[in-house]
C-alpha cells in the first residue's frame, strides 16, 4: 500500500503532469472554448486535413508541424486562407504555442462556414513535448520551438527554446 502511495505521488508531481496542469489552467483562464478542441494523440492519428500555425511569422520559421500553412494572429486575413481552403468542409485543425491565439483564428474561420475547425490542446508546446517532431523554415527536422517569453516557454518541456530571432 506505502508503495501504492509513493508512486501515485510521484506521477502527480512529474514535470508532465505539471506542465499539463498548467496548461490546463492557461486555456480555462483565455479560452471560452468555442472552437473544439483535438488532442495531439488524435492529430497525430488523422489524414488529409488542413494544418494552419496562428503564430507570428518568426515563430513559424523557428518551426512548425509538417505541412502546416502559416496564418498569423495578429496578421490574420481570412481573405488569404480562403483559397487555400477550397472545400468548407475539409478537417481544418489550428495550432499556436498553446491553444489560445489559435481559439480566436478558428472562431473566425466557424463564423465564415469552416465546419470542422479544430484547436490544438496545448499547440506545438504539447507536441513537442510529446515527443513529436516539428520542421524549420527549410523543410528540416529542428529541435528549436520558439518559446514565445520567458512566461510561456516555462511550459515547454523538450526541445530547444528560442526567444529571439534574427532577421532574414
């Protein structure tokens, strides 16, 4: 039973499970949750859908999931997803460093007829702390996630944080 107990602790008070409680608070404290959310589990398992980053640009170059198509937050323009977008119905799934820039870009993609809008739980920090792998600006497999600051990056458990970017 002691033994029951001591490892029962131990998995409530790893670095994940803390992590993702902390994540779990950010996105009850932004998020109203009006554009559902996927898990990275469910992401990782689906074909033929549309991956859209709603981080800035900078971001984006440091790295970003495989194929996806960079949007913006602060630059958002619907005007340029929709062609990209031809079918209204297409599986579209969102992702910021978390999950909350990527709410507000998916509610506004809901309100122009996107009908399968999906958020990423815990954005690219969840899946890469996950283990899933995430691509530089040159197509190439990369440790680096910007990490947003140094508030937010204190959620991002592997990989190598990045802060400040260069310019191209």
């Amino acid at each position: 039973m002691r033994f029951f107990l001591i490892t029962l602790i131990s998995l409530a008070f790893s670095p994940k499970v803390l992590s993702q409680n902390k994540i779990d608070k950010i996105l009850k404290k932004f998020n109203t949750e009006s554009v559902p959310y996927i898990t990275v589990e469910a992401l990782n398992g689906m074909n033929h859908i549309v991956v859209l980053d709603a981080r800035e640009k900078d971001e984006f170059q440091v790295s970003h999931l495989k194929d996806a198509i960079w949007v913006g937050a602060k630059t958002f323009e619907l005007d340029s997803v929709i062609p990209k977008i031809e079918n209204r119905n297409t599986d579209i799934v969102v992702y910021c460093s978390i999950g909350v820039r990527s709410e507000n870009i998916g509610q506004k993609l809901m309100e122009a007829g996107f009908s399968n809008v999906k958020n990423l739980y815990g954005g690219i920090f969840e899946w890469k702390n996950t283990g899933h792998s995430v691509y530089d600006s040159t197509g190439n497999e990369t440790e680096k996630v910007h990490a947003f600051s140094k508030y937010w990056g204190k959620l991002l458990k592997k990989g190598e944080k990045v802060y400040d970017v260069p310019p191209q």
